[in-house]
C-alpha cells in the first residue's frame, strides 16, 4: 500500500466516522421529534374532545334558552322583527322609485 493510498484511507475513515456522528445526531433528533409529535398528537386528541363537550353544553344552552322564553322577551322580539321588515319595505320602496 502506498503512501497516497494510506491518505486516501485515512481521509476516507474520517470522513466516515463524521457521517456516522451525523447519523447518530439524526437519529436522535428524529427520535425527539417524533415524541414532541406524538404529544402533540395528544394534545390536540384532547382539545378536540373538549370542543365536542364545549359543543354539546352549548347546543344544551340554546335549546334550554328557547324553552325558558317567557312573554315578553317573545314579546319584545316580534316587535324587533317587525321594525326590521319595516326598514327592509322602506329600502324596497326606495330602491323601486
């Protein structure tokens, strides 16, 4: 073996041996970021759930606020929509001159 070849060799194991360092350093990032990932995962699993529970109580709210509608809110929202459908007459009537 000569001189250059015994180079070429040590050159060729360094080189190796930093590939294998990165490797390794890869690898662990890569091990970390798939946990950092799985909880997040997790994470997100249960903001999800939450929402569905937050949408269900709310769902319950407006179902429990029709039924506890007493006279005169019932009142006060015909009047309301009829000023509303007025206003809309008006707009129309200008809208047709």
């Amino acid at each position: 073996m000569t001189e250059e070849d015994k180079k070429l060799l040590d050159t060729f194991e360094g080189k190796l041996r930093h590939f294998m360092y990165l490797y390794e350093k890869l690898k662990q990032e890569n091990a970390s970021l798939r946990q950092l990932l799985s909880e997040k995962e997790d994470q997100l699993e249960g903001c999800k759930n939450s929402y569905k529970e937050l949408e269900i109580k709310y769902t319950n709210l407006k179902a429990a606020r029709i039924i506890s509608v007493n006279d005169n809110e019932l009142r006060d929202t015909k009047q309301r929509l009829a000023k509303l459908v007025r206003e809309v007459d008006k707009c129309i009537a200008l809208l047709n001159e």
